[in-house]
C-alpha cells in the first residue's frame, strides 16, 4: 500500500469512527427521551406526558431539519483549497473555506482568538467552528463549551468584532445566531459535522498545533 492509499484508508476509518460516536449520541438521546415518555405515562401524570411528547415531537423535528436545510445557513461556493503562507483576507468573518495554512489547529475549547488560516484547514478536515463575540455572557458562553466539548470534531473561540453574538462555520456554510441555545446549533452540528460538504472528511482534527 501506498503512502497516499494509506492515509487515505486511514481518513476512512476516523470518518466511519467519528459518525458510529454520532450514531450513539443520537440513540442515547432517543432512548432518554422514551424512556421519560415510558416514565411519565406510568406514574407521573397527564401533564408531564404531554411535555415529554412534547420532546419527542421536538426531537423529531429536529432530526427531520438535520436531514434537510436549516433555516439561515449561508453556503459559499467555488472556495479553494490551496495551502499558502503567511495571512489570507477573507470575504467572511470568520470564515467558512478557502485557502490556509498547511497546518490545522487542534479541535478543542479555546479562550483567545485563533489564526483564521488554521482554524479554515480544520474545516477542510470536517470540524465545524464554533465563534462568539468577547462580549457574550458567560453563561451563552458555558453553553457553547458544553456543545463544543460533546462534539469531536468542534473547534470553539472568541472573535473581535464579530456583528453577531454566535456564528457556526463549517466548509462552505455558516449560520449566525443571536442566541447560543438556539436549537438550530446542535443541528447545525450534527448535519455539517464531517458533513457530506467536507473536502477531506475522517482526516485528523488532532496533531496540529494548538495556537495558545
């Protein structure tokens, strides 16, 4: 095997590891949640039965966006792959593709803003990145850490000046948000995370180089 057969196999085998963790998320999920509809019909009234069919049908709706469009998500067509040194000025901000650097920054939880060029190569990898704006309360801001910290392939950090308090961006689509709770975040995750859009999907979001 060649070089370039095997790193392509092992692209191929992170990409089916990191979707089974997606699979089992998502089950656990749909086992909690009938679970508690089990629970409440039994022995815990009328009303709380109706709030968790109420989570199911929640559930369900969220799954059937996931598999179609979100509303607000922008796509970028035409963006390029090309590594180059040094800074790049892009039409976006953050942005959501084109060329970067020849190193990516390790997927994770960052405090501080991270080189936009690195941050785009771990997009091409299939992570999705999470920005907030400095002034994001902290608890907007815990949120945002717990979604990052259950995904393995998120990067999370601050940007300057961003218009918006959130923006979530993977290669060739972003989507802002006013609210880091917004239910259209854990489904942007879950459809652009090692997306069907990603140019080089299962290929490492680790062994970069951590900007801090």
């Amino acid at each position: 095997m060649t070089s370039r057969e095997q790193r392509a196999a092992d692209r191929a085998a992170n990409l089916a590891k990191v979707r089974a963790a997606q699979a089992r998320t998502q089950r656990r999920q749909k086992a909690v949640i009938i679970g508690g509809a089990l629970a409440a019909g039994l022995g815990l009234g009328v009303a709380a039965a109706l709030a968790v069919a109420r989570d199911i049908e929640s559930q369900a709706a969220s799954e059937a966006l996931t598999e179609g469009s979100i509303d607000g998500v922008v796509q970028f067509e035409g963006l390029s792959q090309e590594h180059v040194p040094g800074p790049v000025e892009y039409e976006q901000s953050p942005p959501a593709g084109g060329q970067h650097a020849g190193v990516w920054v390790n997927c994770g939880v960052y405090t501080a803003p991270i080189p936009n060029e690195q941050a785009v190569h771990s997009l091409e990898h299939g992570a999705v990145w999470l920005t907030y704006s400095p002034e994001l309360a902290p608890e907007g801001r815990e949120t945002l850490t717990s979604a990052a910290e259950k995904a393995s392939y998120a990067l999370l950090s601050p940007v300057a000046d961003l218009p918006v308090p959130v923006v979530a961006s993977a290669w060739g689509v972003q989507l802002t948000l006013d609210d880091p709770s917004d239910p259209r975040l854990e489904q942007f995750l879950q459809k652009y995370l090692q997306g069907e859009q990603t140019p080089e999907p299962g290929a490492p979001c680790t062994g970069g180089v951590d900007p801090t």
